[in-house]
C-alpha cells in the first residue's frame, strides 16, 4: 500500500500506531547520544530556531521531549544492575520511529555490536511489517502455484484458495517462514 494513495487522515492513524521497540544496552545508549531536544517556540519574524544542542557530525536528530523521556527510560532500566536481560522494550509511535531511523547509520559499532545495523533492521521490521509479510505471501503463492492448472476454469480458483487457506491455518500452527527481517 503506498502512502500516496492515503488521504490525510488515514496517514495521521498509520502514524499514530504504537509499535514496540526492544533495544540493547548499546542501542539504547547510542540513541541517548544521537538525539537532541527540538525546541518547540512561537514563530517570530527573522528569528531563527535550533536545536538544544549544536547538531553534529553524529547525525544528532532533534526529537520532541516525549521521544527524549522513553528513550531515557529505556536508558536507565537497560543499565540497572538488576537488568539481567540486557535488554528493555519501549512504546513508540510510527512517526516516532521514523524520527529514530534518522539515528540508524549502519556501520556504527559499539563494543563489537553492530548497533546502527541492528537499529535499522528493527527499526524497518516494525515500520515494514506489513509490506514484508504480503511479499512473502506473494512469493509463496507464486512459487506454489501450479502451471498445469487452468485458470480459466472456476475450480483451478477454489483449488488456489483451498491450498491458501490450508497454509494460512497451517501458518497459525506450526508453520513458520524461516526468512528474517
């Protein structure tokens, strides 16, 4: 589905989706560094507004506070002590994320972690989620269908539609694709 056949309010709900985001300690400390408080003023004639912090060659991304505060959060309870996991999960609108996929240079690493690659990757997972699995549903009916099969004949239709409907409940089951986004 593309965003260009989305009238202004179906694009505002997609935005507004809530997705969950889970982040290393290294990612989350590495986002800490790479956003900045986008200062929100009244619009004054000849005035110009920048960011808390000077933006520098560290892609910093200036961020409204909310982003800056679940960030921090996920900071702070990926750091305590009593965090065995190593890991936190966080609340993120769709626009947010967007916003946080500017931080997500793939060649950054922290302590051997792949942290601006591995960022991408979910960042785009949850973002894409969608679009990916109707590709892999595409691909798997396409390299299922059967050539000998005449589709101008009704039944061929319900033979399709009986196999796909088998496969979706065999999905929900046990059957799981072994791609990774």
């Amino acid at each position: 589905m593309s965003d260009s056949f989305l009238n202004e309010e179906e694009l505002e709900d997609i935005l507004d989706q809530i997705k969950e985001l889970t982040l290393t300690k290294n990612e989350a400390l590495y986002l800490s560094d790479s956003i900045t408080l986008l200062m929100e003023h009244e619009q004054v004639p000849g005035l110009v507004h920048i960011p808390a912090r000077h933006l520098s060659a560290h892609a910093v991304v200036p961020v409204p506070v909310d982003i800056i505060q679940k960030i921090g959060m996920a900071v702070l309870l990926v750091t305590d002590p009593d965090n065995t996991s190593g890991e936190t999960t966080i609340e993120l609108s769709v626009a947010d994320l967007y916003l946080l996929r500017e931080c997500c240079q793939s060649y950054v690493r922290i302590n051997k972690e792949l942290v601006g690659y591995n960022l991408a990757r979910k960042v785009y997972a949850l973002l894409l989620d969608g679009l990916v699995k109707e590709k892999i549903f595409l691909e798997t009916i396409t390299e299922t269908a059967e050539e000998d099969l005449d589709y101008t004949d009704i039944r061929s239709f319900e033979q399709v539609k009986d196999r796909y409907l088998n496969y979706l409940d065999q999905e929900e089951s046990e059957v799981k694709d072994d791609r990774t986004i």
